[in-house]
C-alpha cells in the first residue's frame, strides 16, 4: 500500500476547499447586500424624515405669516378711538343710563332728562317709579283729578317720559329747566306746594351730572 505523503492535496480536499471558498464568497455578497441595503434604508427613511420636517417648516411659516397679516389688518386701537369708546361709556346709575340712552335717540339733553327724573321720584325712590314704572311723574287727567300714570316696565315707563320731554317741550322751544317748570309743574296747580321747589330741585341734579 503506498503511503500518502505529507503537504500532497487530494482531489477530494481540493473539491471541498473550493466549495468552502464559494460558500464564504456567497456569505460575504449577501453580507454586503445586506449592509448596503440597511444604508440605504436608513438614507431613504432620513430623506424622507427630512421632506416631512421641512413641509411642516414650510406650513408653520405660512400660518404664521397669515397670523401677521391678519394683524396687521386689524384696526389699529388709537388714542383717539379709545377716547370715543370711553365717551360712550356710561358710568352713571342703571336707571340714569337707561334714560341717558333714550334721551342721545331722541336728540334730547340726557343731564336734563335724568335730573328732572331724579327730581320727580326722589333719586328712584318714590311709589310711584317702584310701584308704576313712572319716572318723570307722568300724569293723566280723570274725573277724579290727575292720577300718575301706569307703565309695565321701566323702559316703557322712561321711553314716555323721554318722548313727551321732546315732543310737548323741547320741540315747542322750552329748552331751558325754567320754561320747562311752567308747563311741566306750574306752582299752584295741582301740586301740595312743592312744585315751587321744582326749578331748584332739578338745577341741583342737572349740576351734579356736569
């Protein structure tokens, strides 16, 4: 039998070197597939990351552009427009700025409505404006005499007030506390002697609303 010498390759060794040799080499392609795809994912998934970022950059920018312009188209609040809203702002008593408001409607004097109302009814006090709505002393003539006038609100009750001051007084030319005294509460008639008072009474409240 002879004997195989040493370093000597077979056929049959040779054949599975180069098996082992090709399977290594197919080991190290799918390995590098492998990693080259994992790169290129991860490149495509930044890629896209980056797109996303900057579309929602893109609209951010554009909301807060729009935010500006809508701003910008705002009426700017000025010193003067702040002084117009703060005239219109009435700082009286509830009732006094219900008549002041019908008063400015009807073009009538409101310092003048509110005190002749606060002189018939003793600052809002009386039965007659608590229990009849009745602000000015409104009156009506009857076979029993002159009886105070029913209102069903308050408002009804100042837009009858208001109304007969423009319309039986300010639009006839009594303009002035004095003329309107003749007409409105002449002394001696139909009064218990208080109507003598009544120019003062209304002169001290129109002073105090300057």
């Amino acid at each position: 039998m002879r004997k195989r010498k040493k370093g000597v390759m077979t056929r049959k060794s040779f054949r599975f070197r180069q098996k082992v040799a090709i399977g290594l080499a197919k080991i190290k392609r799918i390995f590098i597939i492998l990693v080259v795809g994992f790169y290129i994912g991860v490149a495509y998934l930044t890629t896209i990351m980056l797109l996303d970022l900057n579309n929602l950059m893109e609209a951010n920018e554009k909301v807060s552009l729009a935010q500006i312009y809508q701003e910008e188209e705002k009426p700017q609040e000025t010193e003067e427009n702040t002084v117009k809203i703060d005239e219109e702002k009435c700082t009286f008593d509830e009732v006094s700025c219900k008549i002041k408001e019908v008063a400015d409607n009807y073009n009538v004097d409101y310092k003048l409505a509110i005190a002749i109302s606060k002189h018939e009814t003793g600052t809002y006090t009386s039965l007659a404006f608590k229990d009849l709505n009745n602000v000015g002393g409104m009156m009506y003539w009857t076979e029993k005499g002159m009886l105070l006038k029913r209102y069903d609100t308050l408002e009804e009750g100042i837009e009858a007030f208001v109304s007969n001051l423009k319309r039986n007084y300010i639009d006839m030319g009594l303009t002035s506390i004095e003329e309107i005294q003749k007409k409105y509460a002449p002394v001696g008639i139909n009064d218990n002697g208080t109507n003598q008072y009544w120019v003062s009474g209304v002169s001290r409240y129109y002073e105090e609303l300057n």
